[in-house]
C-alpha cells in the first residue's frame, strides 16, 4: 500500500480525500506526521502555484511522498472571483456563511442564469523530489442560488447548485458529492496516474 502525507490542515477535507481514494492508498494526515502546528502561506496566483508551494514545504521537513490540493471557487459572473482568495473572501479568518454572505451579496439581483460557476481542484503531487511535481485538476460546474440549501459538506456546500441532481452538494451528502465533485475527479485522475 502506497503511504501519502496530506499538506492540509483542513480536517473537513482529509476526511473527503479519505473517503475518495479508500483502498490502495494511506493517508497520513500533518497531525499524523508531527506537523500540526505547520502553516503555508498560500500567496500563490494559481491553484497550481499554492498546492505545489504546500507540497514542497512538507515533502522538505519529512522526506515523504506528498499530496497537497488547492480548491477554491469560480464565479463567472466575477470574472472568476473569488478563486485562489476563496477560503478569505469575506476576510482573513473569516467563517464560510461570512463567506457565502460575501458573496451572496456581490451577487445580489444577478438573474439564476448568469450565477454559473465552478469549483477546481488542483492536486499536487511531490513523491521523490521538489523538483518533480506532477499536477491533477478536477471541475465541478453549477450554479450559486441566492439563498443556503443543506447541511452536510463545508464551505459554499450549501449555495453550490448541481443542476443534474437539483439539488445543492449540501443537500447530495457526502456520498453523492464524493462522485461528482472537483476533488473525486482530481483524485481519480491522480489514482489513475499511480496505477
Ligand atoms: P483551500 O483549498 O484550503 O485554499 O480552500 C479553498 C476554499 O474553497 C475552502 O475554504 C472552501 O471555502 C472552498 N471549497 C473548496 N472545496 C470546497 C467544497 O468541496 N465545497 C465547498 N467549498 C469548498
């Protein structure tokens, strides 16, 4: 079985990549290899550029094959905002309804149609050396509704709407977002790339 290190502290998340990848793979969480108090500034203009630069960072202290994933959100309507600044758009450190709130009300009046957006999720993968990094991106289309759908999931979960199911990835479930998300398709191409 092939062992990973996860650069991310977000346990939301290591708990979805988890559920993902299942058999084949162990995932270690920064908890698990004694870096939970590790931060990576993720200054990058890219996905790419901020899940390579968290990779990196961890393949260096520990010596270890390491995946780091970068995901944020795309509004066209916002030519592309809030992206790489997804997880600050209301402000550093602030909350994901203070998020959602945000931009619910950039996109205030703004008809159904034109709220089309996407989440993306880039996977770096480092296994052997930082100057051999491999990347895999996933995409998730839908649209944001002008008020909050659901309970499970994080972040903008509950305003994400996927038209094929009508149904926010809030009201899916883990279950059904774990087949269809950036993140699943990110991770099977990533699993595709290790068979
Ligand atoms: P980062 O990848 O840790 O920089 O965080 C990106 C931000 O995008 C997160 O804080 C979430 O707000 C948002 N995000 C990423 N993936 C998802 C998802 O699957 N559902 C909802 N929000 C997400």
């Amino acid at each position: 079985m092939k062992t990973f290190v996860l650069a991310s502290q977000n346990k939301h998340k290591a708990e979805e990549i988890k559920q993902i990848l299942c058999s084949g793979f162990e995932i270690k969480t920064m908890d698990e290899v004694g870096l939970s108090d590790f931060e990576i500034i993720e200054d990058g203009n890219t996905f790419e550029e901020n899940a390579a630069k968290k990779a990196v960072a961890v393949f260096e202290k520990i010596n270890m094959p390491v995946i780091a994933d970068d995901s944020g959100l795309c509004v066209d309507f916002l030519s592309g905002a809030p992206g790489v600044h997804t997880a600050r758009f209301a402000g550093e450190n602030a909350s994901d309804s203070e998020n959602i709130d945000k931009l619910l009300f950039e996109l205030k009046n703004v008809p159904f149609e034109k709220r089309s957006a996407k989440f993306v999720c880039v996977i770096a993968l480092v296994e052997n050396s930082a100057d051999n990094i491999k990347y895999f991106r996933g995409e998730c289309s839908g649209f944001i509704l002008n008020e909050k759908k659901g309970t499970s999931g994080f972040g903008y979960d509950p305003v994400f709407y996927y038209k094929e199911y009508k149904k926010t990835l809030a009201e899916l479930g883990e279950d059904v977002k774990n087949t269809i998300s950036h993140r699943y398709k990110a991770l099977k191409a990533f699993s595709d790339f290790l068979k």
